[in-house]
C-alpha cells in the first residue's frame, strides 16, 4: 500500500480540483456542439508537457497533452487498460482509481495535475499472484456480471473499508452509490464489501 | 469421478480476470498504428444539411481525416436479417439529410483521442432547419397499423368465445370491467461499457474488436455493409460489458470505425461518448397502453382488450406478454406505431414487450382486484392459464412444467403477505414513512435454437468447450464450464470455455447470441451431445493411433478424463501427447425437438414492501422477494444474479428511469448519468430469490429454460402495486416520481 501521508489534500480542495477539471475537460471536449457559433480554439501554449507519474509503485516519466486525463493515460499511453471509461464526466464510477491512497475520479483528473503522487490502479491491488481480499470477495460473493464497472467497484471498496465507512448495509450502499452498476449487482457488491473489510 | 456441478454455486469463472482489469474489452485493444475517431452530431431534430465547415478542424494538430456526408464512407445494402427490423437501416453519412436530433453527421480521425475529440468541436454545420416533430405523446392518436413483417409481432390477435360478436360485447357483457391506460417514456440500455469498436483491415479481410452480443451475427451485418464474404470478417469480444438488447445489432458508429480502417489503411478505434451513445445507438420505444378486464363478480375474466402503441414493432406488449399471462375466453391485444417521428432509432431493451406489457397487466389486475375485494394471489389463481391462447382452439398447446401458482403461495409465505392489511394506506410507520406491499407475477417465452458447439481434448489435459456466443455478465463462461464438467466428468479448472469469436462454431438458429434469454437454454444441451461425440472420437483416437497404448485394444472406454480397457489405463492428454500433440475433438449441432407437444415459459412471482414519505413523496423500497420457475438451474450462483439484476431493471423503470424528449427539438436533455437516473446501491434492497428448480425434461433433457430477462418482468408493476398499497395513488405514467405522490389520495379527503 502506498504511503498516503505525502501530498495529502483536503477534500475540500479536491473537490474544488475536480471541478475545475471538469469545467476544462467540457469545455476541451466536444460538448461545444456542431453548428455553434463560437468555436473553442485551442488555448495558446497548448503543447505537450512533462509529468512524472507513479503509478502500482513504478515510475513513468511522459510527455503529455495537457488536456490528457489520467484515465485516457493510464489506458492509452501506460497500457493499464483495468481502468473503465463508462461516462468520461465522473458520474459513473468506474475510473475510480486511488491517488494519495484516496479515491478519485480518473477520467476527472488531468494526468498532468497529479506528478510524482503514488496511483494505485486495480492492476497495482494484488500482492504479486495473491490477490486483495477486497478482490477475492468480489469473486466469492459474486459481486459482478459484466464486469467492466468492477475495477472501479474494487477500489471504491478498498476505500471505503480505509474511509471508516462499512458500519452498516445502508452505510455501505450510500458510500458505494458513486459506483454504478448497470448489471445491478448491488446487492452482492455490499456483501463483499463486508467480506473484503473483514466485517 | 468429478461430480456434476449442475445446481451448485460456483464461482463465476472469469471473476478472477475481471476483478483484476485483467478482462480485455473492445476499447481495450490499442494495436500497433491505431488512430481515433471522434463523432460528430447533428443540433438539429430534422433538416437538412446545407454545408459543413471542416476547415479549422482540417487545420488541427493530429487530424488525418474527416468524414462528412460530402466525403462520405461506403456502406452497402442495408442491414440483413432481423437487424433490419431492430437497427438503422440508413447508412451514416449517406445522405443530408438530418432525422434527428444527434444523428451522426461526421467522424474526426486523429492521431489521438484529445485531438480527434477537440478538432470535432471546431467542426461548424448549416442547416436547412425544419420543424421536429419529436413527442411520442402528441402522435399516440395518429398512430398507424404497421407494415406486416415475418417476425410473429405487430399484427393483432383476436380470440372470441362461441357466440361472442366482438372483444367490444364481451367487455360489456362482463359484470366487472376495469379499463385504464399505462405509459412509459423512451429509455436506455446504458450499458456501463460504451460500443467500442477497433477495427484492422488486412485486405478485404477485417478484425473487429467489437462490444457484440452475437459475434456471428455482427460478423454477418459487418460483412453485408462492406460487401466482403462474412467468413472475411473475424469479431472478437471476450468480454462485453453489459448488452442488455443494446449490443445485439451493429451500429453507426462500428460501422464507421470499420468503414475508416479500410479507407485508411490503419487500426481506427471509435468510442461514443455517453452523450453520444444515446442517440447513435438504439434506445427502448415509449409505450402507451390501454387495458380493459371484463371479470365475473368472483374474479374469473372473461374478456382482455390490450390496445398498445409504440415506435416500433419490437415494442409489442400484446404479442410478448398477454398471450401468455391469464386464461380468458375473450381477448384482443393489438399495436399501432407512430411513424415520422424525429427520434433516434429503436431497438430490443431487455425483455422487449414484456416488461411494458407486465406492467400494464399486473397493474391492471391488481386495480381489478381492489375492484373486486379481492386478493391479488387469488385472482391470479384463478385465471391461471394452462394452454396457450391461440384463436384456433386445435392449436392450444399445454404449457409445460407450469409451477406459477407454486411461485405465488412460496414466495407470499417468505414475503409474509398473509398479514397484509389490503386497505391502501393503511400503514404508517414511524418518521412520516408510509408503508405498502404490492406482487405481481411474471412470464417470459422459453426458445431454445439450434446451435453448434465444439468440444475438444487437448494434449495439456485440458478440454475445450467452443460456440460463438458472448457473456454480457451472463455467466455463459461458467455455464460452459460446468456443463464441460458435467459431461466430461472433469473438474471445472481443466475446461476452457472458448466465446466472443465469430469463428467459432454456431448454428444457423443461434446466430442473434446471447440474447432473448435463450443463450444458456440453447448452448448447454448441445454441450452434452458435442461431449458425447468428442468422447467417441477420442476413443476411436485411441484405438486407431499407432503410437496410442490403447492401439487395437476393444472395449476401450473413458471416464471421467482417462481411457481405459480394463488392463491399461492413460488420462486423455497423455493419449494425446503421446500421439503427436493435437487435439482430438468434436463439432455438434442439436436443437430443440419439432413439433413441440408443448408451450414453454418461465414464469415468477414479486412480492414488493416500499415505503412512501408521506410530506415528500419520496419512495424507498425496502424488500424484494422474488421466487422463479425457470427449470433446472445451471449455476445458482450467477443467476440468482441475473434475477436480482432483472428486478432492479423493473425498479429502475418503476421510479427512476425516463429519457426527457424536448418535444420541439428531439434533443435528449438527459443524455448522462447525472440525469438519466438508473438505479444506484442505496436503491436497491437485499433481494430475496428463490428457486424452484423442477427441471423441464420436455424442453431440453436438461430442462433448463431461460430466465436472463425473467427478473424484469412484472418488477415494476410489483413497486406501482406497492406505491399504491403505500399511498391510495394509483400511478400509471412511469416513472413514479416523487411529485405524482404530492396529491390527494382517490376517495380520500
């Protein structure tokens, strides 16, 4: 597990973070429909810049588009394809990776906005072939269907057993509603968040 | 001897790679030379395009191309088979022409995802504009008869009793009657995973990795587009993440993806955003239904008029739902379809007319149970349907293994409905939170088709067992698994369920894949024949093999992995390593046996508790409990999920789910996950499910129906029933949002 005392943010500041990519990822991507009269160009000094990533305890030293979120990183340039794109607009869940050991939203996270700060991504939880208990109860539980928001699930739950907030169903339920999942696998997902937390 | 795992819980055996990011999905694959698509959508609802300025976009960093209907990407025909009837026929970019209102007007290829996406924004359009004509609502009344098709939907069914001159005298010779009209808006699959595709040509030979449900399939209507031989086209899809009906036809922006490669000579990926994939892909049609009951005074009907209207005619409530559900003397169901309408495109939504169709019934039985006095268990007990309804008496068939009536009494005595107060809100509980129970039942054809599936003996001392289907989250893997077990007496870690490639084997019936709820219906008997023959061809291996040990022995047999005659005994893949090394195996197609003796459906009951905040309006369910006769179950442990799933897919439409159509635009304001509410974790109860588990030996010698769609049937009604327990509201307008309760209950002060 990475150390998460090291560039601790508030979530105040978080928040306030995301926002503000989220305004620029908007704005940067297409919701500017076809037909409107003002075009966004392209901001001056748009070009690449440098960042140092630290992600499942290695380092990847890359030059990046600044408009470049950590999500499309991770997947197009790292090869780290565990992570989910299921909406790019943080309402889904299934980016969900950790930075700093908390959870965030990858797809609402420009890659260059988090430089030398550990990530941890669902292909960093397993202790080499051992995997994370939290992993082992998705499966023993059967916590899934399809799949493809189960990444973000797992490490929701990984963070939501460290965040203190697996005292009841209802508690898990709320803390776990940032994650959807279409299959519907709700109820099995809480049962292996009190399993993987060792509830 | 490895015993059958059939009816255990096993693990989901491809959990361990999802859990892990390690399951590859379309979007996944990023082969060497790839570049990006990016979409752009029409902002208009109908009209035409003038022209487009291109120019800016041209001009930035990274972009190679731009498809627009003046530089358009060749597409062929149209689509072939029933994708005709449940896709888009027109081809994008083929024309000027704007139909609705985010309808694909050009692609933006880029060396990279942030370029294409912003170069596609830099992209201007003028339009010839025209007035939209885009409310489901405002075009029920001019609905039309729709055009007859050869698939058995969209056409009406009447059925009358001796004597009886119409459905019109018979309502009116009921002593009972309750009428009342049901609506749902348009809504969409959303599945979690967007259609990826990412498409390689090799000369007139394409690979597509693609989000598919059926990979033959979509190999087929690739093929046609591309006007190439459908053996040309390869489909991969190991994983799809989530279909829901949404994957089973191929859409415009695969096409695309495909139609770029080859025009471009490199690997193009295309990904819609969520936005964009609501209108570049099929959505569920708005259904509007109207349902009468004519009864006895002790509850037995005597006549069923279901007037229905929809988009389309894979939208059809009657034919889906109400020819299976209640035994009558009377009944019309008919569809009319609205037509001109500036909407994106519909197609099948997990349980296509049956969910809408359920909800109109089961809620229109449960008014007329409140009409009667009496309980809604026993009114459905009493118009338990036995024999299909069909107008010609000679025709009826038998339903087979029909345990409905046991799903009811089973599934009230877990739920406890029998200390129900069915006074309507007759329950408050502490906090303000009125409390209410609702059921309904359910039903769902069983199919069954023929297919292909290959099983193998490979020299690692695995087996292989192969057919070109998909697993959407369905458990199909686990199902292949575990049939490979049951049928090869091995354990469940030496099979290796080989799908989601459009080379494997299929049959001509079972080329549509998963869908339908037939998949495991269909594949897992056909795995017991194929084993049976593999088995044979091993041993005939054995015995014909020079370097075999078994070579010229009789009475060579195997079980569970080895062969033997009695003196010397070798497991296969020692046999086959011993050999040369290749596999030794066997392709089979069977299907189900015609003409059938009998009917074949599934069937369920849902007990629903909700709790209605009486100052706000705001519902919570609070338990399920869902009892299902679906025949033998192959896996417990994947479809109890697949129940639970398919209920919250009745209470998603019950209280969340609704696309917002502004009627002059078309445009779906809701295009997203912050606004198209599905349902979340804090939604959704522990859901009791139950099992009856009488396997169907007169469907298959498995007796396996299907049940992957059975959950969403009647799950809605059964949360309205409640809400209206809850409240004296009766809801009829989907979804049951909190303002529909912020009034005065019927005949209360």
């Amino acid at each position: 597990m990475e150390d998460s005392t090291e560039s601790e943010v508030s979530r105040r500041g978080f928040l306030a973070r995301s926002a503000a990519v989220s305004a620029a990822v908007t704005v940067a991507g297409g919701a500017v429909p076809a037909g409107a009269t003002t075009p966004v160009a392209a901001p001056p000094g748009a070009g690449p810049v440098e960042v140092t990533l630290r992600v499942n305890g290695g380092t990847h030293r890359l030059r990046v588009d600044p408009r470049a979120t950590l999500l499309d990183t991770l997947r197009e340039r790292l090869e780290l394809t565990g992570t989910k794109k299921g909406c790019d607009r943080g309402q889904c869940g299934a980016c969900t990776v950790h930075v700093d050991g908390r959870r965030v939203l990858s797809c609402l996270t420009l890659a260059a906005s988090v430089p030398n700060r550990p990530v941890t991504t669902i292909e960093g939880l397993a202790d080499g072939d051992r995997p994370h208990p939290m992993q082992q109860a998705f499966v023993d539980c059967d916590a899934l269907q399809c799949g493809f928001c189960t990444p973000g699930q797992v490490m929701s739950a990984v963070a939501v057993v460290r965040e203190g907030h697996t005292g009841s169903d209802e508690e898990i339920r709320e803390f776990m509603s940032g994650n959807l999942c279409r299959c519907a696998a709700y109820p099995t997902i809480v049962a292996a968040v009190k399993q993987g937390g060792g509830r | 001897m490895t015993n059958s795992p059939i009816g255990s819980t096993l693990n989901r055996v491809d959990g361990p790679d999802k859990v892990t990011g390690a399951a590859r999905y379309a979007g996944d694959e990023s082969p060497t030379g790839l570049v990006h698509g990016h979409l752009v959508l029409a902002t208009i609802g109908n009209g035409t395009i003038r022209s487009m300025d291109t120019g800016a976009a041209r001009d930035h960093t990274g972009v190679l191309e731009i498809y627009t209907p003046d530089n358009p990407l060749p597409l062929h025909g149209v689509p072939p088979g029933v994708a005709f009837y449940f896709s888009e026929t027109r081809r994008p970019l083929s024309d000027h022409e704007v139909r609705y209102h985010g309808q694909i007007v050009g692609l933006v290829i880029a060396e990279t995802p942030e370029q294409a996406r912003d170069a596609a924004a830099l992209i201007t359009v003028d339009y010839e504009r025209r007035p939209a004509n885009a409310s489901f609502r405002d075009n029920v009344d001019d609905a039309v008869v729709p055009e007859p098709t050869p698939l058995p939907m969209g056409l009406p069914i009447t059925i009358l009793a001796d004597g009886v001159p119409s459905i019109d005298a018979a309502l009116a010779a009921s002593p009972v009657t309750v009428t009342a009209t049901y609506t749902h808006p348009a809504r969409h699959h959303n599945a979690l995973e967007p259609h990826a595709a990412v498409a390689t040509w090799d000369g007139d030979r394409l690979t597509i990795h693609s989000t598919t449900q059926a990979p033959a399939a979509h190999a087929i209507e690739l093929a046609q587009a591309f006007a190439v031989p459908a053996d040309h086209v390869h489909v991969v899809n190991p994983h799809v993440g989530g279909g829901f009906g949404g994957k089973a036809f191929t859409w415009g922006p695969t096409y695309l993806a495909a139609a770029a490669a080859r025009r471009l000579g490199r690997p193009v990926k295309v990904v819609p955003t969520r936005e964009q994939l609501h209108t570049t892909t099929g959505h569920r049609s708005a259904a509007h239904q109207t349902v009468t009951l004519g009864s006895s005074a002790d509850g037995t009907l005597n006549a069923i008029r279901h007037l229905s209207v929809t988009q389309a005619i894979g939208e059809d409530p009657g034919t889906r739902l109400t020819m299976k559900a209640y035994a009558t003397e009377n009944l019309h169901v008919s569809l009319r379809v609205t037509t001109g309408l500036n909407v994106p495109t519909t197609t099948i939504l997990r349980a296509p007319g049956e969910e809408t169709g359920s909800f109109a019934i089961e809620c229109a039985m449960d008014e007329l149970a409140i009409e009667l006095g009496l309980d809604p268990i026993e009114l459905r007990t009493r118009n338990h349907l036995t024999h299909t309804l069909s107008p010609d008496p000679a025709t009826r068939l038998p339903y087979s293994n029909k345990h409905l009536i046991e799903c009811y009494r089973l599934g009230a005595r877990r739920f406890g409905w029998d200390t129900r107060n069915p006074a309507p809100r007759s329950t408050l509980a502490t906090g303000g939170w009125l409390v209410g129970t609702g059921m309904a039942g359910a039903v769902l054809n069983a199919s069954r088709a023929f297919t292909a599936v290959r099983v193998s003996f490979r020299p690692d001392g695995t087996a292989a067992v192969a057919t070109s289907t998909a697993d959407l989250g369905t458990g199909m893997r686990t199902v292949l698994a575990i049939m490979g077990t049951d049928s090869l007496g091995i354990p469940v870690d030496r099979i290796r369920p080989l799908i989601g490639d459009s080379r494997l084997p299929v049959g001509p019936d079972a080329v549509y894949g998963a869908q339908g709820s037939a998949a495991t219906a269909t594949v897992a008997p056909v795995v017991r024949d194929a084993a049976a023959d593999a088995v044979e061809e091993l041993i005939n291996h054995a015995v014909t093999e020079p370097r075999s040990p078994l070579h010229g022995r009789d009475g060579v047999r195997y079980t569970a992995g080895d062969l033997t005659d009695g003196a010397t005994t070798i497991g296969f893949g020692d046999l086959l390593t011993t050999t040369g090394g290749t596999d030794v195996g066997a392709t089979t197609t069977s299907g189900p046996v015609t003409p059938p003796s009998y009917a074949f459906a599934s069937h369920a009951a849902h007990f629903c508790e909700v709790r209605v905040h009486r100052l706000t309006g705001e519902i919570r369910v609070s338990r399920m409990t869902t009892v299902v006769d679906a025949g033998t179950i192959v896996n417990e442990k994947t479809a109890r999920n697949q129940i639970v799933g398919g209920v919250v897919w009745g209470i998603g439409p019950a209280l969340f789910e609704s696309a917002h159509v502004e009627p002059d635009t078309g445009r779906i304001a809701n295009a997203n996950f912050a606004d198209y509410l599905v349902p979340v974790n804090a939604d959704v109860p522990d859901v009791d499910v139950v099992f009856l588990d009488h396997p169907d030996t007169n469907f298959s010698p498995l007796g396996a129906r299907g049940l992957g769609e059975l959950g969403t049937v009647g799950s809605a009604a059964a949360v309205a029933n409640a809400v209206h327990h809850a409240t004296g509201i009766r809801v009829r307008d989907l979804p049951i949002t909190p303002e529909k309760l912020l009034t005065t209950p019927t005949g209360q002060a």
